[in-house]
C-alpha cells in the first residue's frame, strides 16, 4: 500500500523540510511519509518524530509518543482525544 500524498496529520503536502524527521539531536531523511507505528497515520516529519522506545527505530506521532513519554504520570483514559 502506497503511503497517501499528504500529511494524515496536518495535511500538507510533504516537502523537503517536512520529509526530515527529529531523532534525538539528528535528523533522518526519508523520501515518503512515515507511518506512525502506533497509530499508523502516515505523517510528515514536523508530526512525526523517530524514538528509541520500542526498538531501534521506532517511529511514533507527537500524540502517541506522549503516552510513552508520560511527563505528568499515570496514562491518559480513553476518550479524550479531540477536544
Ligand atoms: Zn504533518
Ligand atoms: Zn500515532
């Protein structure tokens, strides 16, 4: 399955500076969208960082990667997304 043209997230169109993705002080360079290994939206590098969490290259949204990062404790309950 091809990756969609746009952002899933933001939906902008990637460009050069959008395909750059943030792992840790580097940056990676990818020429398609990345999907979300978590919720597995396909989203460009300004929604989409790449984390040592799971494994090696674990690539997870700003959304997802907050459940992982919990920096006020304990896990968020479900629903409330969105607003
Ligand atoms: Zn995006
Ligand atoms: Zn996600």
């Amino acid at each position: 399955m091809a990756p969609p043209a746009t952002c899933q997230s933001c939906r902008r169109s990637p460009s050069e500076s959008l395909l750059r993705y943030r792992k840790g002080e580097e940056y990676v360079r990818h020429d398609a969208l990345l999907q979300c290994d978590v919720c597995e939206r396909f989203v460009c590098g300004e929604c989409l960082e790449v984390y040592d969490i799971l494994s090696g290259d674990d690539f997870l949204c700003h959304a997802c990667a907050q459940t992982f990062h919990k920096p006020f404790g304990g896990p968020l309950p479900p629903g409330t997304r969105g607003h």
